[in-house]
C-alpha cells in the first residue's frame, strides 16, 4: 500500500565530499556577510548615511531640511500644539503633545498633504531627536543642565507647518539638575 524505499548507506568518501563541500560553501557564506556588512558599512559611512538625527541647526524658521513651510491661514480651523513633558517613574521623559484641528498619522508619512495630518518632529537643545506619529513619546533621557524641548507639526510629505507667519511649534524649557538622569 504504502511505498517502500530502499536505504543505502553512503561510502565515507562520499560522506567525506559531501561535509567538505558544505564546510566550503558555509565558509564563502560567512565571508560574503562579513566582507559585505564591512564594505556596506563603509560605504555608508562615506556618504554620511545616519540615523533620522539631524544636526543642530537654526529652528527659527522651522525648514527642517525638507523644503518650504506650509502656511496655514489662521482661524477656528488652524490647528495648534501644547506639550507637556513629565518624568516617567521607569525612567526618561515622557512627552504629550496635545493637538486640536491635527491628526497624527504615520501611515501616511511621506505621502501626500492631507490638510490637518502629518507628524511632529522633536528637538532636544535644538537637536533633531526623533518624528513622533502619536500624541505620546518616551524620551530616554535628557542632558543634565539647561534643557529646552521643542516639538514641530509637520504635514505628510515633511513641511514644517505654519499659522500665518508663526511656526507650528511649542517648547518647554527647564533647568536639571547634576545627575538627576543618573
């Protein structure tokens, strides 16, 4: 009923070839990782390929390295922006961005303006630290001293948003103490 195979053991030469022919392919297999993450990594390195952190710049415009704001006429429709910022008792940082007249919606990250969507971006001492596609973001942690948090609505294809002439933005600035992160 059922078929019936016929097991033949195999020849120690043959068993021999064949672990040497696989030891060999898993060793030019090994090889091709690391010389190709190495020669990725330095390629990437040498175009100055990096994370989403942008260097510290001007924000006083809120360009953002992705072109033209988008100007928002003022009005009962025109969004606005409020943050918080509290410890987390696991700790780092907690941010709430409380919006009205603004969705956030991450899925459409890079598409299409869509008039009042888009995400925020977040800026620790006017360094770009992160985009934030909710109302809430952990942040790990802060520099001790001195520390200014900004946060910037921006539409789905980037644009920094702005009402009228006024940035889309909101900061929060306080002082922490030495090793209050420690």
């Amino acid at each position: 009923m059922f078929p019936t195979y016929e097991r033949r053991r195999l020849a120690p030469q043959t068993l021999r070839a064949s672990y040497t022919c696989m030891a060999r392919a898993l060793a030019f297999l090994l090889i091709g990782f690391v010389f190709g993450g190495g020669l990725g990594f330095v390629l990437a390195s040498g175009n100055r390929a990096s994370s989403d952190r942008a260097p510290a710049m001007d924000h006083s415009v809120h360009m953002h390295m992705h072109g033209e704001a988008l100007i928002i006429e003022p009005g009962e429709t025109a969004p606005t922006l409020a943050i918080d910022i509290t410890p987390d008792t696991a700790g780092g940082w907690n941010l709430h961005m409380q919006t009205t007249n603004f969705s956030f919606t991450g899925e459409r990250s890079g598409k299409a303006h869509v008039t009042g969507e888009g995400h925020a971006h977040i800026y620790v001492n006017g360094e770009k630290v992160a985009r934030a596609y909710g109302p809430w973001f952990h942040l790990d942690a802060l520099p001790d001293g001195a520390v200014e948090v900004e946060v910037t609505l921006n539409s789905n294809d980037h644009r920094a948003l702005m009402v009228g002439d006024v940035p889309l933005s909101a900061t929060v600035s306080f002082d922490l103490g030495r090793g209050i992160n420690d």
